[in-house]
C-alpha cells in the first residue's frame, strides 16, 4: 500500500477519534450539569393527630393538671415546585396544639413536629386576658381516645367532595363560633383568581366523622 495513503488514512482515523472523545466527554459533562442542576424533593415525616394529640396532652398536663385541648391544627410547609409536602392524606408533618388551663388562666401551644414534642419558649404559658372568654363554655373532649384520627376525618372528607389532588388542604380540630367543637377542613385552591385561598370548607363531627355543612364562607 501506498506509504502516502497509509499516513492519510491515519490521520483521518485520528481526527475521528479525537472528535469522538470529545463528543462523549461533552455529553459526560452535560449529563453531570444536569445531575446537578435537579432539584431533588425534599422528604417528611407525617403524623396523625391521635398520635400528636396523645403526646402533646402528657406535656400539657406536666404544665398543668387541668389541661384541655383547645385546639389542634395541622401544619404544612409552604408549596414548592413539588407541590405541597409534608400532608399525606390527613398526615402532617406538624401539628400546633393549643392547651387551656382554668387553673392558670393561660394557654400553651405545644408542637409536634416529625415525632418530636417541642415546646417554644416564645409561646409557653401566654396568659389570657380577663375578659377574654373564648376559652370557657366550651364542649372540651373528655377522652382523646374518642376524638377520630385525621385520617379518618380525611376519608370522610373526600367522600364528601373533597379533592385532594386538584387542591391543597388544611386540617383544624377544635372550637368553632356557629358548630362547637368540631373538625374543620379547608380546602385551597392551587390555581386562578381564587389560588392560595379556601374555597371549600368541609365541617365534620369530632366523633362520627359525619359531615355537619360544606360552606365556601370562612368558618372560625
């Protein structure tokens, strides 16, 4: 063969192989920038409300004997481009409780958060004002076994039209002014005019999970 011929070749073949290594270290790196650019979602340990109930009541009554739940709400973290996390139907990852003490006078808001009952200084023990009478009156549960799971109350709530995957939603257990004690579920628009604001609020006994009124007015 042709010495001449021979060194041509070589060198396209080179040329080739260099533009193909190349190529495959450029997709490589691609490859990796995008690895690194995903945004990865973050993960949460939700919690029933029995659960939270029974282990927020025991550091309530260590504050005071006499201690009664006022309330119970289930907190999510803001949404992100995943969607709102931190709620697995009627799970939260946090639960504010509210305690009422007639001895002290006062109320303190006890979190459970991921398992985990904390006790925030800032509101530990707020005193109440004397004429402040939204506390007495009121039909407290006597047994917290009685009182139905969140989880419970989320069936209920969703066969009665809830949407839980067009909508987001929020879980409050507790005193209201027009249906005394009862569970309170809002349902949050996600889009339009109306996105990030309660368009649907389902009212549901604390103790049969009946539904008692689906109403789109505020409920406090």
């Amino acid at each position: 063969m042709n010495p001449k011929l021979i060194k041509i070749a070589t060198g396209i073949f080179l040329i080739i192989l260099l533009g193909l290594g190349a190529f495959l270290l450029l997709d490589i790196s691609s490859k990796k920038t995008s690895q690194n650019n995903l945004a990865t979602s973050p993960e949460y340990d939700e919690r029933d409300s029995y659960e939270a109930v029974i282990s927020t009541s025991k550091k309530a009554e260590q504050w005071s004997s006499d201690a009664r739940l006022y309330s119970c709400t289930g907190i999510a973290p803001d949404s992100t481009q995943f969607g709102l996390l931190g709620v697995d139907e009627g799970k939260f990852y946090t639960w504010d409780c509210i305690y009422y003490s007639k001895i002290k006078y006062s109320i303190l808001t006890v979190q459970y958060k991921e398992g985990e009952v904390i006790v925030d200084p800032l509101k530990n023990s707020e005193k109440i004002n004397e004429d402040d009478l939204r506390y007495e009156n009121i039909s407290y549960p006597k047994d917290y076994n009685r009182v139905l799971n969140s989880s419970v109350i989320y069936k209920s709530a969703v066969a009665n039209g809830l949407d839980p995957q067009a909508n987001y939603y929020s879980m409050y257990l507790g005193e209201t002014e027009d249906y005394g004690y009862v569970w309170k579920i809002e349902e949050i628009s996600t889009a339009g005019d109306k996105k990030n604001t309660p368009v649907t609020t389902y009212i549901l006994d604390a103790y049969n999970a009946q539904l008692i009124k689906t109403t789109d007015q505020p409920v406090h």
